[in-house]
C-alpha cells in the first residue's frame, strides 16, 4: 500500500517544560524535561513528533543539542521537498547517518501523523493497530525513603493503573521489592535497573527470584547482550531489554542468544515507528510479548505511543501514563487520561488526534529552526 507524504517545511521548537514531580533513575534526579518538537508540513497538512533526547547522554547517546545539530544539518536536507511513497521510507533514506535514532524518529513520526492526517485515518490504523484501547502502567522513580516508595504506589494502584515498576539501582533494590511485596501482596510488579548492575552483582539478581517480578529490565550494560544472556541463564526472572535493543537486529540477536524473553520498544530508541513495527513483529514470530516504553513525553509524544502501542503484540501493560503524572498543563489540551481500570483510549481523530495548545507551546519553546525547501 502507498500512503503518499510530501514534506515542504520542517519546524523544529527546543521545548522545556518542568515535570509534576522529580523523577530519579540510576542515572540521576531530573525536574524538568528539555525535547524538541518537529512540525512536519506539506499538501496542506502538518504532523508532529518529538524527540526523546534528554539534555545528558545518560540514557542514550544522544542529546538534545545533538539531535538538533543533526536534524538541522543532516537529516532536514534528506526530506525536505521530497515525496515519499510511504512515511516508513524516511528511515530507509536516512540511511547514511549512522546511528542518531531519536533525531530520526522525530521526523519520521511527524511524517506518520502527517501521512494519516490527509489520508484522514487515525495514526494506530496506518500502523496496524488492532485494539482501542491499551492497558496501562506507571513506572515509579527512586524515592528518598521507602515509606515515600509506599505512597506512591498506593496512589498509583488506587488511580487504577494495572502494572507497578519500580526503579532500581544498586542499594536500592531488594529493599524497595521487598517493601513493595509485604505491603502490597500479589501485584503486578517489575524493576528497571537502567543498566546499573554487572555479572558481579547475579547473586544479588538471582535473590530477587523469589519475589515472583513480572520481569528485570535492562539490568546490565548499555551494549551487552552476551552479559545478559548469561545472567539470564542464572535467574528465573524474565529479563527484558531496552537501551541494548536499538535496531530490529539486536532484538532477533538477543532473543536468539537467550538474553531476553521480553522486549521493550520505544520508537525513539528504534529510529521511529517503521523500525518498531519490524521489532514488534519479529518479536511476534518468536513468540516474545513485547510493551511500550516511556520517555517522559509531553502529550505529543505520548499520543504516538498510544497509537504504536495499540498493535497485537504489545500484550504487557506499558509506561504511558496520564498527563497529569508528567506535566501540569500538558501541551495538548485536554491531557491524555487514564480510565479507573486503567486504560487509555486510543484516539479516533485523524493523524495522532490530540489537539496541541499553541499558546502553551508557544510559551515552553525556547529556540525555534525552520528549514523550508
Ligand atoms: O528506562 O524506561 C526507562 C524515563 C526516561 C528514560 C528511561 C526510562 C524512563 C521511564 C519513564 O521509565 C517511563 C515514563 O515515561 O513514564
Ligand atoms: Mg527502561
């Protein structure tokens, strides 16, 4: 199927925004989120995408100074007054420059919204989605106390979310579980350690067996898929992987290596919504379920996750949560929300089908770039 795109002008906008509340992983404590939206326009319509890169390499290579440099003086110029015969062709053009996925998936993504605006579909029909609704999770920082950790976690179950992960790093780990274990009994539990563990630490990762966790995510290095599948081989927990799993390749690697049973996906990791597609479907074939991740996205961002996540195969509830857990005001208006039992509807507007608040949006942009054809 061709599903037409032509880009005439992309706008770039660096945007900062400060977060509800402070969120702490392995790799620090962060109180604002600085992003860059894309506005992608031509044949009259304009779609939009953001980019995850966060102000430190931390979790990715990539920053949000790099993804800016590289949108504005590589990848622009590869789409800039072109056609496409379809948005998952970007990628494919992109091909030259090495690596810089989430600088990729916002543009990509923007041509998807862009793409199922004049096709006047909504985006999860362009992608495959199957359902109208998906399950949702909340992914909890580290905490200054564990009785803090408690509270939160009462919150988020009372607002209905279906799965609790915690964030974990060495220090803070069987503590927390424990905690979470003896005051809430038999929930829907992960950990996300952010790579902050190594092989030295599989003892300590091998106690948390007993704690019944849905799974371990990325506990080990940023890049090591041999490391994992040994620990793998050591613990019962499932582990699932996400910074390691940034092309389709390395996930068909690491499920053949037995170094995950469970794969997260987030497009900006994978260089957009084509490439997560190949990541979900391959994972399909093997039977390995697969989930949506999260990226502290504004509600631009967070409205594509929702439409991916409507595929077959994200059968785990995801971290997309409601707005308000994120940013009061968000940019969209109304906000994304979170129904009792803990689902959020897909769209059904064309495109991403939110509505962005130009004035707010207008008001957190900091710097804009526009490269015209
Ligand atoms: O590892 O999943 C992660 C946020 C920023 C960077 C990495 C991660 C996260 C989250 C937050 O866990 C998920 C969310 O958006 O709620
Ligand atoms: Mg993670």
């Amino acid at each position: 199927m061709t599903v037409p795109v032509r880009i005439d002008r992309l706008r770039l906008r660096l945007v900062r925004l400060p977060l509800v509340a402070f969120f702490e992983t392995s790799f620090g404590r962060v109180y604002d989120r600085t992003f860059i939206v894309v506005q992608a326009a031509g044949d009259g319509f304009e779609g939009l995408g953001e980019c995850v890169a966060d102000v430190d390499p931390y979790y990715s290579p990539e920053t949000n100074v790099t993804a800016w440099h590289v949108i504005k003086d590589f990848l622009a110029p590869l789409v800039v007054g072109r056609s496409f015969a379809h948005p998952r062709d970007l990628f494919a053009a992109f091909a030259r420059v090495r690596g810089h996925n989430m600088a990729k998936a916002a543009i990509e993504m923007a041509a998807w919204d862009l793409a199922a605006r004049a096709a006047n579909v909504p985006l999860s029909r362009m992608l495959g989605g199957t359902r109208d609704e998906i399950v949702s999770g909340v992914s909890i920082g580290i905490q200054d106390s564990l009785d803090q950790l408690a509270q939160k976690i009462e919150t988020e179950l009372a607002a209905g979310y279906r799965r609790i992960k915690i964030k974990i790093k060495p220090g803070w780990d069987s503590s927390a579980v424990e905690m979470a274990r003896s005051r809430f009994g038999g929930i829907p539990l992960m950990v996300d350690a952010n790579a902050a563990y190594t092989l030295e630490h599989a003892g300590l990762l091998a106690s948390l067996d007993g704690f019944d966790l849905m799974m371990i995510e990325q506990p080990l290095d940023y890049e090591d898929i041999r490391d994992h599948a040994e620990l793998q081989a050591r613990i019962k927990t499932p582990i699932c992987l996400d910074e390691s799993i940034h092309a389709p390749r390395l996930a068909e690697d690491a499920i053949a290596l037995g170094a995950c049973r469970i794969i997260n996906i987030k497009p900006g990791r994978l260089g957009g919504h084509g490439q997560s597609i190949r990541v979900h479907d391959s994972c399909a074939a093997r039977g390995v379920p697969v989930w949506h991740g999260g990226m502290l996205e504004s509600g631009i961002g967070r409205a594509h996750n929702i439409h991916l996540a409507s595929l077959p195969n994200f059968t785990l509830p995801g971290d997309i949560a409601a707005s308000k857990r994120y940013f009061v005001p968000d940019l969209i208006e109304p906000g994304i929300t979170v129904s009792s039992t803990g689902t959020i509807r897909v769209p059904i507007g064309p495109g991403i089908g939110v509505d962005v608040d130009w004035d707010r949006l207008e008001a957190a942009t900091i710097e804009h770039y526009d490269v015209r054809a």
